[in-house]
C-alpha cells in the first residue's frame, strides 16, 4: 500500500517538478544547474502533446489548491522517491501502471 502510493506521488510530482506548482524563484536567485534544469523541464512539457499538458495544468492547479500541509508532504514523498535506486522507482512506476490499468479494466 505505502509502496502504491509512493509511486503514485512521484508520478504526480514528476508532473509538478518545474512547474508553477513549486515555490516561484526568481531567474536570477536559480543556480546555472537549476537554469537549465527549468529549460530542460519546460522544453519537455512544450512538446507533450496538448492534452497532456492540459492534464498537467490541472494537476498543478489541484496541487496549488491543497492545504500547504499535504503540499509539503507530497514534496517530501516526491523527494524520497527521487533517492530510491532507479530500479526501485522502476519497480513503483510498474506497480503504479498495473494498478491504473487494472482500475481501468473495473
């Protein structure tokens, strides 16, 4: 269960990372890494087609909409999933798409 849900919040933080989901800072205070990390995220989201880029936008605007509490948590539930080896997230983001799948088969 905590498993499911671990990778289910990293899929939707995937989603957030770079987006205007996460605190804004201004251009000048980002390092150059976190530079080109923000053009590499939204060079990604420009060319997803448009209806997943919709999806995103309304998963951020639900993320913006929760309480800072669950906010922050998700982060961190994100952050843990970002230091699993990448076989583990492999793992998680395989169990997480069966489950979907299965939910979807009901």
């Amino acid at each position: 269960m905590r498993a499911t849900r671990l990778a289910a919040v990293a899929v939707v933080g995937a989603c957030l990372v770079g987006s205007a989901a996460a605190q804004p800072v201004p251009w000048q205070d980002l390092s150059p890494r976190e530079r080109e990390r923000a053009i590499q995220n939204y060079q990604r989201y420009r060319d997803l087609p448009r209806d997943q880029r919709q999806q995103l936008d309304q998963r951020s605007r639900q993320f913006e909409q929760l309480p800072s509490q669950e906010r922050q948590r998700l982060r961190q539930t994100y952050e843990q999933y970002q230091r699993l080896p990448p076989g583990q997230r492999q793992q998680l983001e395989q169990r997480y798409q069966q489950r979907q799948q299965k939910k979807r088969g009901r």
